[in-house]
C-alpha cells in the first residue's frame, strides 16, 4: 500500500475543503448589504457587502483568524464560532448546512431542530406508497407511517405510544417471532443505531434510551458493548408475519428533506429469495 499517495490525496481533499469554505464565507460576506446589519453603506466602500473586520468582530473572531478562514488556510474553527458565523452572515438552514458541512464539524444547534411533528404534506406522501413505509426520528421512534406498515410490524406499529423500534426489537417477544434471523439482525440494528446516533450523544434523552434498553435488554447490552458501527443500508428483509406467513422485502431508506434527523424507510415488494 503506499501510504505516501493515501496521505497526499487526504491532504489535498482538506485543503480542497479549506479552499472551498474560504470561498464560500468570502462569498456570502460580499453579498451581505452592511444595512442589513444596521451599519451604513458610506460613499467611501470599496469593498462589495461587508468589510473583513466587521464580520469578524459580529463573530468574535480576531480579523486575521477570519481572513486565513476566507484565504483557505489550515486553521481550526469551533462549532460555536462557525455558529456564530453563520448568524452574522445571516445564512438560512441549507447554507448553515452547507457551511458546517465544509468545517466537518456538528452543527449544537441541530439538538433544537423539532422532529417530534412533520409536515402534513410528508405525513400524507407516505400514506401514498403501497408498500410498507416508515418514518424514524432520532431516536428511532415511528413519526408516520402507512397502513401496510401497520399490519406488517404486529407489535410495533399496531401498538399505541412512542412506537420505538429498538424498544421493540429487543424488549417485545413478538419481534422475535416476526423478524427472520432475529439475532442476525438485531446485532446489525444496534450497530446501525449508534453510526445514526454518533452525532447527538449529548442528547440527555438519547442517553437516556440507551441506558434504559442496556438494563433491560441482555442482547442489547452485549450488542452495544460490541462497538460495531454500520450504516444503515438496503437488502433483503424477511418477515414470519403470524397472519401471511413468510414475506421478503427490499429495504431502501431516503433522508427527509428538511429534517435531518428523520429517515423515510420503505420495503419494496418484488423479486426475491421466495421467488
């Protein structure tokens, strides 16, 4: 393996990365009108939008740290100065996104974001899809879902209450009975949920899951403590469903548009093991 190479084209992705954040606030910060921010204009601007100095001062940040930002050097900003930036920018949700995304670091206020409540025009969409289709939150509770879904997950989504996948996977008898190979996937489940939730750890309430499921599920613990790390992917998922018997499905899972913490699910009927 040569390292050398690998090192090198690491290297050139962070400085790419470095480049492009640098053009990026540059960018903004010229499109940005000083009366938008109380100052005024003044016959004497030369530069277009807001001077260096002033954008550094709206984010306490010294103005040469700010300039090596915008000249793309290799220089480390916190989350909450970024923040900070992004507020004396004014930059809406898709470009706070968009600038995080550039840094690699985590946006702290994306613990405020809402996911308790989603759009009614999302809510109705998935009402739409024949197959079975699910929406997951940050914690994995069911935030909609469709009818096929329903009689699907006998256990889960026929229940009243939070409607918690990991609370039914390992704490409900009928998903042992429901889901094919359930250790298999159950292993695989809890690897997936701490790659989703590796962003949100803070999170007193998702601390709090973990903990909880840790106590009362053995399999949970011992699956926890392993520290498998999987993204969540697609493939075959096969159902011994107590009324129709052996079902197979293909799982593919989108993001929501707008609310980062919810994954759309949907198991597709088709070609597969059962033929």
């Amino acid at each position: 393996m040569d390292t050398g190479r690998i090192f090198t084209t690491m290297t050139d992705r962070s400085s790419e990365q470095q480049r492009a954040l640098g053009e990026f606030v540059r960018a903004h910060r010229e499109k940005l009108h000083p009366a938008a921010i109380g100052l005024a204009a003044g016959a004497g601007r030369r530069t277009p939008g807001l001077r260096r100095e002033e954008v550094a001062q709206r984010c306490g940040l010294s103005a040469t740290w700010y300039t090596w930002i915008e000249q793309g050097r290799d220089v480390s900003v916190s989350s909450a100065a970024l923040a900070k930036l992004a507020a004396a920018l004014k930059l809406d949700r898709a470009e706070r996104a968009y600038l995080f995304e550039l840094a690699s670091k985590r946006d702290p206020d994306d613990a405020l974001h809402d996911t308790s409540s989603l759009p009614a025009a999302v809510l109705d969409c998935v009402e739409t899809i024949a197959s079975p289709a699910y929406i997951l939150d940050r914690y994995w509770n069911a935030r909609g879902f469709n009818a096929p879904a329903k009689r699907l997950f006998v256990g889960w989504l026929d229940q009243p209450g939070t409607r918690n996948l990991l609370r039914f996977i390992f704490l409900e008898a009928a998903a042992r009975s429901l889901i094919c190979a359930w250790e298999e996937r159950a292993r695989r489940i809890a690897a997936e949920f701490r790659a989703a939730c590796s962003l949100y750890l803070h999170d007193c309430a998702l601390r709090l899951l973990i903990e909880d499921l840790r106590c009362r599920s053995p399999q949970f613990a011992r699956f926890w403590d392993e520290q498998g790390v999987l993204e969540r992917e697609g493939g075959e998922r096969t159902f011994q469903h107590p009324s129709d018997g052996l079902l197979a499905y293909q799982q593919v899972t989108f993001d929501v548009a707008g609310h980062p913490d919810c994954k759309l699910t949907i198991l597709m009927e088709g070609q597969s093991a059962l033929g």
